[in-house]
C-alpha cells in the first residue's frame, strides 16, 4: 500500500536542514515537515471577482487555447507524467495534472494515473463516455470544476496520484470557474499585470495535496473537497497560463507576464516561449529558481562540505555557496487569450415541407407521429 505523504514530489535536489546537526552525514534528503508551506483547505473566490462581463449586443467571450508540453528529458521515452486537455466545448475549457514521481519506486507509471484523471475530468465536463446520464439529465454547459475533479478522482482506480487544476469558461457569464488542489495552477494577466495566480496547497514543503486511488492503492487521499475554488469575471485580452509545478518552479511571475500573448494568435508562440524559458533555467545549475528560493525559506540548504567546496571570495569577504538551480521536470504551459466573438444565430426551425417529408418517414417507417403540444 503507497503512502501519499512520505513520498511526496520525486526531487532532484540533494540539500539538508539548516538547522541540522553538524556531525549528520547523511547525503538524502531531508523534509522540513513540521509546518506546511500552505495551509490544505478549500477556498471560494466567488465573492472576489461576482458579476459577469459587459460584452457589446451580439458578442461572447471565447478561449483561444494552445499548450505546450515539455517532458523530463529522462522521461521522453514514455511520455513524461504530466497529463493535460484543452477542449473548446462551452467557449473552451483546459485542465492539467502532474503525475507524482514516487510511484516510479513501486513499478508504477506516474503518468497512468494524471492521464486518466484528466480524459475523466474533461469527459465529465464535455458530458460524454461514462457520463452520459449526467450529460442527458442536464440542460447546457456544466460548469462545475470542482464536480469535475471529484468525478475523475471517484473514477480512476489505477494505480498512482497526481495533483490536478481544472479551469473552464462560464460563456453565458463571461467568468472563469476553476478548481485547484496541489502545486499545479493558473494565473490571469491583464493589461500585462497579474490579476490573480492560484496558490500551492501542500502538507509540507514539496508534498503537495494529491488525488489518489483510495483504499484500493493508497492509505490515504486527498479529495476534491479539499481544492481551492475561483470565480473570475474576464474581458476581452485577458489572458489565463496555467501549468505544471515545473513551470512554477522554474519561472518568475514577471517573466511569465513578459511573454504573455497580445493577440489570439499569439497563444502557442507564447506558450512555446514560456515552456522553453522553463526548461532553461531548469537546466541552469547556477539559476535562483523559485523552487530554489522556497527551499532556503524553509530552512533547507546545501551539506555543509558542499558549501564549502563551492565558496568564493567576493568583495573582500568569503560567501559559502547556496543551494541555487533550477528543477528539472515535466513542464505543461497551457495558454488561453481571452477573445470576443460573435454569438452563433440560433438554428432555423424546420420548413413546413420539411416537416411534412419527416412525417411521412415517420409513417413509412411505421413510427409514431408525435404527439400535438398541449
């Protein structure tokens, strides 16, 4: 049976406490446990971003959407364990999740498991495959994210866990619902300034809150009561980049903005840019990632002999080297500029001839006419 929480996210860092003792030599890792990074617990943005968009008459608001997927370059020869959809089903929809490394130490693929966590969200939302019933008793779009993940989670007993985000278009409204439990998340950029970024749930620093197979593969889960919840009025040039942590990890909120498409077009060229600045500085030993930034918060850094040996003599004085670099990982970029668009004329009521040839099929075929409104 996997433990959930021991494993947490597979790092590829070698560092230590701080605050350990000197005479530890240990060369694993060691997790700074005590506090979590971000409090678990759901969060309803409704309130934050209430109303819906003022679009001229005739008009609707579309995702235009592009991704851009980048997998560990050790994990290319099966696909890497990041799993994503975008679907322009209600004016567009995308989710994405990160599959968790730890697996790997058990004879698991990471990636069954956030694969089939997102063909399951995106069926759900889209109302096709195994739930169609759902899909016949409801009238319109389903906008229900967070319905959506606890859907996927109920439904895939596979082995594995995965953190997920899932985002979709409300186009009646012109608002963003999304749903968020782990390290993955979105960002909405407006006029080139960050309107809003979901945050990190963790139970500590690098176990990230997670879906798993519970009781069949897990001791334990995560549910999507448990994911944090958004409510976001958008407008035309708005712009939503959402990923993995290996984007989070290896890039800078001010870079991200930076090479945020200024058109529809603009969308996979962006987010191209964006997944390849990622996997740079992932690559980047001497980089202060994010990632690298967060650990040293924490109290983690590197053995003291590695200090040691990396110090460097600058501006009259000695500094012992820090834990700097980036995290190598999957990196997802998912992009989606935000578009005006005209509303589709509604469908033109059958033609009396048209009517007239249908009942006539109808009695060849011996069928029932249908029966006159009341």
């Amino acid at each position: 049976m996997f433990n959930l929480f021991k494993f947490g996210k597979k790092r590829s860092h070698q560092y230590v406490a701080a605050s350990a003792p000197a005479q530890s030599t240990s060369t694993e890792l060691i997790e700074k446990t005590s506090q979590p990074t971000v409090a678990s617990g759901s969060i309803d943005h409704q309130d934050l971003y209430s109303g819906s968009t003022t679009l001229p008459p005739g008009k609707q608001l579309k995702l235009q959407l592009a991704v851009c997927y980048l997998p560990h370059p050790e994990k290319v020869h099966y696909g890497g364990e990041d799993a994503h959809f975008i679907s322009d089903y209600g004016g567009g929809m995308m989710g994405v999740a990160d599959g968790v490394g730890g697996w790997q130490e058990s004879g698991v693929n990471p990636a069954d498991y956030s694969r089939t966590l997102m063909l399951m969200s995106r069926a759900y939302l889209e109302g096709n495959d195994i739930f169609q019933e759902q899909a016949a008793s409801r009238s319109g779009v389903l906008i229900d994210p967070r319905g959506a993940l606890e859907a996927a989670h109920m439904n895939t007993k596979v082995p594995g866990s995965a953190t997920a985000c899932v985002m979709q278009l409300d186009q009646a409204n012109g608002v963003l619902a999304a749903a968020n439990l782990g390290d993955s998340g979105f960002m909405v950029v407006r006029e080139g300034k960050e309107l809003i970024r979901s945050k990190p749930l963790q139970h500590y620093f690098d176990c990230p809150l997670q879906f798993g197979a519970f009781p069949e593969f897990v001791e334990a889960t995560d549910t999507a009561d448990m994911a944090d919840l958004y409510s976001i009025t958008l407008r035309p040039g708005d712009v939503i980049v959402a990923g993995t942590d290996g984007l989070w990890d290896n890039c800078y909120i001010s870079e991200i903005i930076a090479m945020s498409p200024r058109s529809p077009t603009d969308a996979q060229s962006s987010a191209d840019a964006i997944a390849a600045t990622a996997r740079r500085h992932a690559s980047d030993t001497e980089f202060a990632s994010p990632y690298t930034r967060e650990a040293l918060s924490q109290g983690l850094d590197l053995p003291w002999w590695d200090k040691l040996l990396g110090m460097s003599f600058k501006g009259g004085k000695l500094h012992l080297k820090q834990l700097t670099g980036g995290k190598m990982d999957d990196i997802t970029v998912l992009v989606a500029f935000v578009e005006a668009t005209d509303i589709p004329p509604p469908p033109s009521p059958p033609s009396a001839e048209a009517q007239m040839d249908g009942g006539a099929a109808d009695a060849a075929s011996g069928a029932p006419a249908p029966a006159a409104a009341q």
